[in-house]
C-alpha cells in the first residue's frame, strides 16, 4: 500500500512556466502583517466608512425585491441597465455617442478589467511602457500575457524654499518617455491620478504621452479608478479626449473606489467596439460574469449621480471634498513628526519620506530587501501603524533608488486618523526625549 501511494505522488512539475517568478505579492505579504499586529491600519486602500446610503438602499432593494431574477446570471458583458447608464454617463464626460452594448464592458472589478487588457492586447515579444511608480500587477499581468515591461520613472524634482514636495513634482523626463517607444511597443498603461503618489497627470503631460502613441500607433491602457478623488481644483483629464487617442485608448473605472464599496468588485472598461470586442473574448473565456445583484445596486447608484451631476448633493462631488480634508489632516499629523509627507493631488493615497527615523531603523547595508521594506515591517511590529513601502511601486532597477517612502492610505474614519496621529506624536516624543 506504502509503496502505491508512493507512485501515485505526483512528481512531474505542475506549475505553467507563465507564474514564474510572479508568486511573490506584496498585498498578500502586507496585509496580513497588518492584520497580525496593526492597531492603526493605513496600508492597503480601502475606505474604512460605509458607503453612501442610497447605493447600500439599492443593494438591498435589489436583493429583497420582487425582481428574483435579479439573482440569476444576467447579459455576460454587463447588466443592461448598468452598461445603459455608464454609455450616458461617460458619454457625457467625453461628449460622444457611446453604445451601450459594443462600448462598454462589465468586469469583476477593474482588476479584471486590467487583466482583460492584457490577455487581448499582448502578445508574445510585445513590449508594454510602465510609468513608475505603479499599482504593482500591471507587470506580472503583462508577464503572464507574454510580453514585457518597459519602464520609466516618475523623477521628483525638489521644491525650492524648503517647502513640502507635491506629487505634481514628480514628472517625466520627456526626452528618456520617448527613448522607450519602439517597433515593439504595443501599449501604454497610464494611471491617473496615480497609485501611490496620488499624481494628476496634467494637460501637457497627457499630450505628450498621446503625441507618442499616435506617432508609434500605441495602445493606451487608462487605469481611471481614482478619476473623481482630485483635489484643490484639480481636474481630471481623460487622455481618451485627446486628439487621435479615442481609437487606440480603454479607458478602466471602478465602482469600488468611486461608491466607496470596494468588496463589491463591480468594475468597467469603456472604449471604441474595434478595442472592446478583443475584451469581450477574453471576458466571455475567463471570469464571463460578475455579481448581478452588485450591478444592479451600482446602476442604481450612477443613475442617481447622473441626475445629480455636478450639484451639492452628488456623492462625486461630496467624496473628494471630505477626502480633502481627511488629506489635510494626514498630512499636518505626518509634517509635525518630521515625517515628510508629498501631498497628493488626487487619489487616496500619500506618500511620505522616512529618512529622518532611520535613526530607529538603522539601515542594514547590501540587505536584498529594500530598506523602506524592512522600515514598514518594523513600523507596523513595534508602532502598531501600517503602511505600505514605495519600493513596492517599482521594478527591478529602480526598486532600491525610491526605498525612503512609505504610502499611507487616508480614506479612513477620523478616529482612525487621530489615532495615527497619536502613534506618531508618541513616537516623536519618545525620539527627542533623553
Ligand atoms: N487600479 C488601481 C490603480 C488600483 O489602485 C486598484 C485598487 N487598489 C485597482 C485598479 C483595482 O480596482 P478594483 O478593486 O475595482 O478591482
């Protein structure tokens, strides 16, 4: 019997050469550090408030109402009402005609969107520009496409007089963005505003990075989850409304950083059909369907803020105005302990620079791991606080050029903040005092 369940052990490789060297994730490693042992927890980016009544109201209305059927698979490439109000929606925002059916796409969340991208875009040999920082999937989903990533870096330029840096300091080099376009490019992923920094790219940032796609006829990639989070009067430019960009762009969005319900994993892709029809092939082959009840409820939810558009009431106006202000708080709490904070444009998310508590971290010189790692692992072990460390962001290169920053995530409660606050006032007290 020993000897038969010896033989019947596998021993062939089972894994599918695609996953190597992408089994490693930072989310999975980080979360449950902060789950271990944070008492304050402003790593991964989540809302720690509910959602707006009206879209957990339509959460429940379409769960308990008459319409059972709302509990049964619905049309594969989007619920209609929700394609129907996204085509108004955003047809309004980039003032053209779109299609419900052939310009918009449903997804598991943006995640899936992104992935969908990839699996229909890249090919084998394709090259994919990635600005960094980056929200840190993008590479290993290029990777498992096939292709490879070409990275450029976000350069910080420090501000003069002292003052605090913004994340609209750090920039592209238009010179070295350009080097990176070839033959071999298929595409570019853009995210703005930016995870982590919380940068808006700016009209003239954006048309220097349409100008290159249309001269080398590249794909972009718009990852727009964060397109209502901009502050200080800000404005959020889709690169789809540039000139030549309609065509080649899919623009990604997310009902759970826009109603602040991100478990709902409700997200979308909007495009031209020529772009969306390659989605759909993949979509339809892999996760085909996501959540009706949580389609209908976001529906529900942009019908209302369409009506609402632009007006005193609408969640998309009240969400970053609070979220401002939380923003203000995070960052007086951060500037007071010397723990210099890059305010954000946009986004959720602040950036900070650690070098003034490496006397509490002491740096491990030639260490593997990056030091702004080891820094957020000790953070969260002996201060209880969780964040998530810039190196992260990063690919090969650059990953131990930008290892003095963490990212703090501040769509959470005041109490949480003016907890975070008291860790930190309680550490710097504990620094200066003999
Ligand atoms: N893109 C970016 C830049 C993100 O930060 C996130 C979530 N952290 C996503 C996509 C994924 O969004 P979703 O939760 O809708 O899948």
């Amino acid at each position: 019997l020993l000897s038969l369940s010896l033989q019947a052990k596998m021993s062939r490789p089972v894994q599918a050469r695609r996953l190597e060297g992408i089994d490693k994730n930072i989310w999975v490693e980080f979360v449950k550090l902060a789950a271990t042992y944070s008492t304050v927890n402003l790593g991964q980016g989540f809302p720690d408030f509910p959602p707006p009544d009206f879209l957990k109201e339509a959460f429940v209305r379409a769960l308990s109402g008459e319409n059972h059927m709302l509990h049964q698979y619905t049309r594969a490439f989007g619920h209609p009402p929700l394609v129907k109000i996204l085509a108004q929606f955003f047809g309004k925002l980039l003032g053209r005609d779109l299609d419900p059916m052939t310009n918009v796409m449903v997804t598991v969340g943006a995640y899936q969107a992104l992935f969908c991208c990839f699996q229909a875009f890249v090919d084998e040999g394709d090259e994919v520009i990635i600005i960094e920082p980056f929200f840190d999937c993008y590479e290993p989903m290029v990777k498992m496409a096939g292709g490879t990533s070409v990275f450029v870096p976000l350069r910080p330029i420090a501000p003069k007089d002292g003052k605090l840096m913004s994340s609209a300091d750090w920039q592209l080099d238009p010179a070295e963005l350009a080097s990176k376009f070839s033959e071999r490019t298929k595409a570019i992923i853009l995210n703005s505003p930016n995870n982590p920094l919380g940068k808006v790219f700016s009209r003239g940032e954006l048309e220097l990075i349409a100008d290159l796609c249309v001269k080398h006829d590249v794909l972009c990639i718009s990852d727009e989850v964060y397109e209502w989070l901009v502050y200080d009067g800000k404005e959020h430019i889709r690169i789809a409304s540039l000139r030549g960009m309609w065509d080649r762009t899919v623009i990604i969005g997310s009902a759970g950083k826009t109603f602040s319900a991100t478990g709902w994993k409700v997200g979308w892709t909007v495009g031209p059909n020529r772009l969306l029809q390659h989605l759909r092939t993949v979509h339809q082959n892999s996760a085909y369907h996501c959540a009706t009840v949580a389609q209908e409820a976001v529906a529900h939810g942009f019908q209302r803020e369409f009506e609402l558009y632009g007006k005193p009431d609408s969640y998309l106006v009240q969400l970053p105005k609070e979220l401002q202000q939380k923003r203000d708080w995070l960052v007086q709490s951060l500037d007071a302990v010397g723990m210099k904070p890059i305010i954000p444009e946009g986004t959720y998310f602040l950036v900070a620079d650690i070098s003034e508590f490496k006397s509490d971290v002491p740096d491990v010189p030639d260490s593997d791991e990056p030091y702004d790692s080891r820094f957020a692992k000790w953070m969260v072990k002996n201060k209880g606080l969780a964040a998530i460390p810039l190196s992260a962001f990063y690919c090969g290169a650059h990953k131990n050029n930008y290892n003095h920053f963490i990212r703090f995530c501040f769509a959470k409660e005041e109490a949480t903040l003016k907890a975070a606050n008291d860790i930190l006032q309680k550490w710097k007290q504990e620094k200066t005092s003999p």
